[in-house]
C-alpha cells in the first residue's frame, strides 16, 4: 500500500460565526465562508480526508512538504511520516505551521483506519467507548442576551445543565470587547454561574491570555475560593516562569500549555517543573494525533491527567484511545447557536450528546460522515 494520489477541495458553505480582530468566534450574521479538504489517496483506491482552512492548505505547502513527504510511501509508517514531516518545520520558514502538519497526520491516519477498516480511537489504545462532555462557552461579547453580563453566564450555564452537560468552561471577556479585559467582572462572571450551579458542579475558566502576573493571582485566588476545577491560561504562555510562580501561589489546579509551540517538548518542560497540574495538548495545537497521545503518555507517567484542547473527530479519537483525560470540549457554545446543527458539508456532527456523554464513532478512521455530494456542488477550485 502506497501513496499515490493527494489533492485539495476548497469549497464554500454558510456560517453563523464570525471571528474577531483577536480570532475569538461569535455570532454573527449568516454568510458565505470557505473550507478545505485534504484527500490522501492510496494504490488500492482508498482514501483518507481531514478539514482545515485554506491557508493551511494552501497549493505551496501541499506541493513543497505533504506531497514530497507523503507520495510513494507506505501510510501505515505513520510515525516515520509525521517525524519526517515535523523535522522540516525548522527549516522551512515558518511556512510549514503545526496546524499544517496536523491536517496532513489526521487525512494519513483517516486513510489507515479505513484500510484497516477500525476507528482510530480504537486503533489507537480502545480506552474507551463513550466520554463525558464540558460545555465550552463562546468568549464574552457586549450582545444583548448573549453572553454580556454576569447574568447572561448564569442564565447561560443553567441551560447548558438541562441539555446534560456534566461540566462547564467559561470563556470570560476579552478585547476588542470595549471593557475588557476586566478581572472584577472575570470574577462577577465565575460567581454568577457558580450561584447558579450550586456547589458541586465542576467549574473551569479559560480567562483573557494577557493578564498579568499580579492580576492572574487576583483572578486564580477568587476562582480558587469559588471552588472552581481548573485555571486556563489567564498568563501569555511563553513565559513558563510566570506559570511557575502561578502555580506555586495558588492551589486551583493550573491548566497548560494550549498554545506554547514546541509540541511534546514544551509539555515536558512544563510537567518536569511543575508549571501546570494538569497538562494540556490539543491536536491542531501540536501537529496531531501522534504528538498528542505522546503527551498524555507523558503526564501519565507523571500521574498527571492531561486535558484534550478542542472538539472534532481528531480530538475525540485521542479521548477514545488514552485513560487520563476527564473531559471532551464540546463547543464553542453561544445562546444564539445551535451546536447540534451539522455544517453543510457532514451528514451528521462527530459528537452527538446523550445525557451529557459523547459516544465514540464506529465508522473507520476518523468517523466523520461527510457530504461528498455537497463539496463537490460548491467546489470553487480543486489542486
Ligand atoms: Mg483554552
């Protein structure tokens, strides 16, 4: 079995969503946005696909990097393949992001689970079949009913607690939101929902990643009395010092890294030196699925539970194969949209939720059920 054919779709399809001028997502008015499909393709006819955005498919990368790694080789070498592919990071000059090398991993691992006819989860350790699910709210926005008060985060969480949610993460406040970021209201927001909640519902922040030291202490500090379960980077996560010291002054446990670069290695430094409690890899973070279940077998090691970033059919395969993760991250949620709509082009969503769990695919590879049909209609070019 040999790689013989790769390809990219770019094709439009109608969203809700729209990002701000820090990337944060809200909602917004529907409209035209585009999306990518990888397709790796193999001798026997076979193939495997993985979504992404165009940029991080764009014909350089596809042509310079994932044909030349990929083409002629053998997918089920899955390791020699994403090694080969991430050691050309350094010297391709910031071109080849991880996001970049994640997308082109999970369409090669989508490919070997349909050959060998398993769901990747299963592949790749079979931990387990179902997992439950913290609702992840959108960041704050200054929209009416949405999420632009204290209130609107309690009325919100009381919500997501009759839709079955077994926990909840806020995203609090961040610019270009006119007042924000602000700690008091951080604050006001986590005791709302926590009053709302009641006392033992399991409660994370994921808070403004700018804040600094001094105000990252008052917010932990408050968030810790309220009894809440993790702290998310409230710190820019470069300065792994800060994080120590941050660590070391507060008990709440303390969440990372999400976005530090340096994949496995970044995560080693953190957990060896006691920077987080409780690690963090996510696989659009860290250049895939490989890289992060590297991860969690590293806090394993460690006795340390490591928490996925991030929903989607990559994400939950991780879930499905390794024991020390709690959580799957469903999400972004807003009061004004429907998760459980599918996006045109899937047949249905990766992670339905029954009684607050998220059971794992059965279909092969990656399980996503995708509209072929619609991506072809809505092509607007193909490479
Ligand atoms: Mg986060």
């Amino acid at each position: 079995m040999k790689v013989d054919n790769i390809s990219v779709t770019v094709f439009s399809y109608k969203t809700s969503l729209v990002n701000d001028t820090d990337g944060h997502t809200h909602p917004g008015p529907e409209h035209d946005t585009d999306m990518a499909m990888l397709s790796i393709e193999s001798d026997d006819g076979l193939k495997g696909f993985c979504f992404g955005s165009p940029q991080a498919l764009r014909p350089y990368l596809l042509e310079n990097y994932i044909k030349k790694v990929f083409v002629g080789e053998d997918p089920l070498r899955f390791e020699k393949l994403w090694q080969s592919l991430a050691r050309w990071q350094r010297g391709s000059g910031g071109q080849l992001s991880d996001k970049t090398i994640a997308i082109a991993e999970m369409a090669l691992l989508d490919l070997v689970g349909k050959k060998l006819n398993i769901p990747l989860w299963k592949l790749l350790g079979g931990f387990r079949d179902e997992v439950p699910a913290y609702g992840s709210t959108m960041c704050g926005d200054e929209l009416k009913g949405g999420l632009s008060s204290p209130d609107d985060y309690g009325d919100f969480a009381l919500k997501l607690i009759k839709q079955g949610y077994k926990a909840i993460k806020l995203h609090t406040w961040m610019p270009p939101v006119s007042w924000a970021p602000n700690v008091k209201m951080d604050i006001k927001a986590c005791a709302a929902v926590r009053e709302a909640v009641g006392e033992d519902f399991p409660l994370m922040l994921d808070a403004n990643h700018w804040y600094s030291r001094t105000e990252a202490f008052e917010l932990g500090k408050a968030i810790q009395e309220l009894g809440y379960y993790w702290y998310e980077e409230p710190m820019d996560e470069h300065s792994s010092s800060s994080y120590k010291w941050l660590a070391d002054n507060l008990d709440i446990p303390i969440l990372g890294p999400e976005y530090a670069e340096g994949k496995f290695h970044t995560r080693a430094e953190w957990i060896s030196n006691g920077i987080c409690d409780i690690a963090r890899t996510g696989t659009m973070d860290v250049g895939g699925i490989i890289p992060s279940i590297k991860i969690t077998h590293l806090a394993e090691a460690f006795n340390m539970d490591c928490e996925i970033h991030g929903g989607g059919a990559g994400n939950l395969a991780v879930l499905g194969a390794i024991s020390n993760a709690r959580w799957y991250e469903r999400g972004l949620l807003h009061p004004f949209i429907d998760y459980n709509v599918p996006p045109a082009y899937l047949h249905k969503i990766i992670d339905p939720m029954n009684n607050g769990m998220i059971r794992m695919p059965d279909l092969p590879g990656l399980g996503e059920d995708i509209n072929f049909d619609y991506i072809k209609i809505n092509a607007i070019k193909k490479y």
